[in-house]
C-alpha cells in the first residue's frame, strides 16, 4: 500500500506537537521540515492548566500548582482547583518528549530552511508538495497592534522569602504608567522562583525597564535585595487575532491562530489544534485549524480594545474576574472551555461603559469591513 504524505514545517511546540500524533495514521507518512532557523539553544517554560487535552503535558510537568493569586493595590484573590492546577513545561522537555513518541512508520527530518514564493514553500528549489502540507512558521506580526511583552529570570535568595505553594499568576502593584503592567510570580520553592515583568502596550521597552521592575517589586515585597539571575526568559506575543490564509497549506500554531489573543496561552490551544486536525484526518472530514470558537473571539476582541483604550482598568478587570470565579471556572475559562454560566458571569462583572463602548466599536469595524 501506498502511503499518503503528510509535510510539517518547523521544529517548534506546533510542528512537533502534531507529528508526534501521526503514530494514529498509519497510511500516512511524514517529513519534518526543522530547519535551521528553527535550532536554538534557549529553553523557556510553557504555562498551563491541567484539562483533558494536555494530559499528557501534565504527566511530565516540571512544576504543579494546585493555587493562583491575583493582586492588586487593593485586593488579593486566592483561587484553588485540584482537578485543574496550575502547571509550567520546559520548551526543551515537551519537544524531546514529542520526538521519542514520533511513529514508527517511515519519516524523514530535514533540517533545511524552507522558503516562501508566491504563497508555495520551496526547500533547495525544490516545491514541497504531498498530499498535506501544514506549516508552522512564525508569522510577520501586523503593526500597531497591542503586545503582550516580558523579560524575567530565575531568581535564587539565600534565604527562604517565596510561598512555593502558590502562583503569583498577576500582580499589578507595580508601575502602571505606560500601559497594562503586572508581575508573574513561579515559586520553584522557598529560595527560588521565576519572576517576569508583562506588559499589555504597543511598544516595547528596553531590557533595563523589566530588570529594574522586577528588583523593585522583591525588594518592596520580599525585603529581597540580594540574590543570583539564570535562565533569562523574553517574548513577544502579538494581543491580535492572527490566522494566515494559504491556498494549498494549512497554517498550525501561533501562524494559525492557536495564541488565545486576550491572553496570550497557546499551548493547550496548539495541543487542541493537533489533535483536531488528526481526528479530521482519521474521519476524512475536510481539514479545519481553528480552535477558538466566534463568541470566544468576539469578546476577546472587545477585552482587547478595552486594555487599549483604558489600561488603568486593567487591575479592577483580572480582579473582579479572580472575585466572581472559582478555580476550576477559572482554569476551563483560560484554557477555552468556559460554559456559558461563567462566560455571563464574566461579562456580568465587567466595567460597563467601557465595554459597551467597545462592543459598538468592534461591531462598526465588523459592519464595515475595517482592519
């Protein structure tokens, strides 16, 4: 028999996230297009909850908090779920898991880079053609739109100053002057934690603005002055919905819109995103990548208009939705399982005149076709 052929470009959480699943195609083989782009050193941690589709993640994590808090300058919330924790896996970690769980069936990893003319991929001049072709690329990110930017690091006390049992998931007690500012908190144990300055803006600052942040909020709020940096971690990740459109490719991960555009998580998406195409595959059901569905959208959308338009509310906002919403609400909310109930007590809970501000807004751009 024959067997069909499936080509994934890239070497990244989506790429590999998907042919680690082929194992349950048996008529299909594949080519990993990794590419040289693709090789990096730099390992960095990936954020979770624990829901069914990213068991397997779970299983392997490097660190599991059953508790998360949001803070403000005028209120703290503790959430807790058991059934859906908290959970954080190094890049490097979930790929080699990925590769050791690649099919037994033939494949081929090709670690050229590929290139893009007139919307076809080309490796060494060569088309890639085969039955499917599912692309991975980082896409170009569109200009003035809202970011969501970070640096931190791993910071190592020589005394014990960290709850280790609870997430710092936002902390907005700190500089809010050019746009939505908090600090992410993971308690590895009591001396040692990785701390990250996020911004919501459109314009990202310089290294020295998130360094300095993060020592001001330890000192202000550990008494910590003196202590070692590792493992620096930074992105960028675009607060917009971002989905290419090719005539003959699928496009997969952050390029096919996996990134939850008011957040920022992708890997449970991405994880949905596999598996969706896989089942698709399987039932032979015309292929469908996205994963977020319109409602989801839509009122992303509106929440991301908002923080641009009002920053300041952005802390009244994240605590009313930690007020109104138990853990485990919370948990299938950021991970895109909400049920209705808790998607109306969301809006219920939302500043008002802002949001309906927005929602007129974002109808007229729709109603008229606007960028």
């Amino acid at each position: 028999m024959i067997k069909k052929e499936i080509n994934i470009i890239g070497g990244g959480c989506a790429a590999l996230s998907l042919a680690r699943l082929i194992r349950n195609l048996p008529n299909y083989k594949f080519n990993l297009f990794i590419g040289n782009k693709n090789k990096t050193n730099k390992d960095h941690f990936w954020g979770f909850w624990k829901v069914k589709i990213n068991d397997d993640a779970y299983n392997k994590a490097n660190h599991v908090w059953s508790k998360w808090s949001i803070n403000t300058n005028d209120s703290k919330h503790i959430l807790t779920s058991v059934k859906h924790p908290y959970c954080v896996i190094k890049r490097k970690k979930w790929l080699d898991i990925c590769k050791k769980q690649l099919p037994s069936q033939k494949y081929t990893i090709l670690e050229n880079d590929v290139l893009e003319k007139d919307g076809q991929l080309f490796v060494k001049n060569k088309k890639i053609n085969g039955d499917l072709v599912f692309d991975s690329r980082p896409p170009k990110i569109p200009s003035n739109i809202l970011l969501q930017h970070f640096e931190g690091f791993v910071v190592t006390s020589e005394k014990d100053v960290f709850d280790k049992d609870i997430v710092t998931l936002m902390d907005f007690r700190c500089d809010q002057s050019r746009g939505m500012h908090f600090i992410y908190l993971l308690p590895f144990s009591k001396r040692k934690a990785l701390v990250e300055s996020t911004m919501f803006s459109k314009t990202v600052e310089n290294k020295e603005f998130y360094s300095a942040e993060i020592s001001k909020y330890l000192k202000k709020y550990f008494n910590l002055v003196k202590f070692t940096k590792s493992d620096h971690e930074k992105g960028i990740i675009p607060m917009h919905y971002i989905s290419c459109v090719s005539r003959e490719i699928y496009n997969i991960g952050t390029r096919g819109g996996a990134v939850r555009p008011s957040s920022g998580y992708a890997f449970t998406f991405i994880q949905k995103q596999a598996f969706q195409i896989i089942s698709q595959i399987k039932n032979r059901k015309k292929i469908n990548t996205q994963i977020h569905n319109a409602i989801d959208l839509f009122l992303d959308e509106i929440f991301i208009n908002v923080i641009n338009e009002y920053p300041i509310l952005a802390s009244k906002i994240f605590s009313s939705l930690a007020r109104i919403l138990n853990g485990d609400e919370m948990a299938k909310f950021m991970s895109g399982n909400a049920s209705l109930l808790t998607t109306c007590k969301i809006i219920i809970s939302m500043p008002k005149i802002p949001f309906i501000k927005s929602f007129f807004y974002v109808v007229y751009r729709k109603w008229f076709n606007l960028p």
